[in-house]
C-alpha cells in the first residue's frame, strides 16, 4: 500500500491515478457520513461528490497536518453546514 503523504504529493502534480487512490480509500466512509446528514441516497451521492470535487481543487492548500481522511470529513461537514444555513 502506498503512503498516503506520497499519494497526496503525486495528486498535487496531477496524477489521477494518486488521487484516486485517495478517494477509494475513504469513498465508503464518506458517503456513510454524507448519507448520516442527509438521509438519503441522492443527497447523499451529491454531497460526496461535491466534497471530492472541493478537495481536489483545494490540495495544494492542504498542509498535511491531518489525515486525508479528517481533512475530507471536515470539508464534506462544511459543504452540508453551508447548504443547511442556506435553505
């Protein structure tokens, strides 16, 4: 298994395969929290989705001082905080 340190490294410099990688490793996860917020599979999916899509924008921000794992959880929590005090 590769190091998650490297495979954030690689991801940076636009290897997809590295940051799929990353997403395979936490897909399951995410999506239970996603689906614990919202109750529903669409929402669900749509709120993972959206997470993935704002951490690989934001990796070059990422500093590394949490896991990937708590840095995606943080963004998908945020994502469904910002929609809830919209509606």
């Amino acid at each position: 298994m590769i190091d998650e340190k490297l495979l954030i490294n690689r991801a940076r410099q636009g290897n997809k395969e590295a940051f799929r990688e990353l997403v395979e490793r936490t897909m399951i996860m995410i999506y239970r929290l996603a689906y614990d917020l919202t109750g529903n599979r669409h929402d669900a999916e749509d709120l993972s989705q959206e997470a993935y899509l704002r951490a690989y924008r934001g990796l070059r921000g990422f500093r590394g001082d949490s896991k990937w794992s708590s840095w995606l959880y943080r963004i998908t929590m945020n994502i469904f905080y910002d929609s809830s005090r919209k509606s």
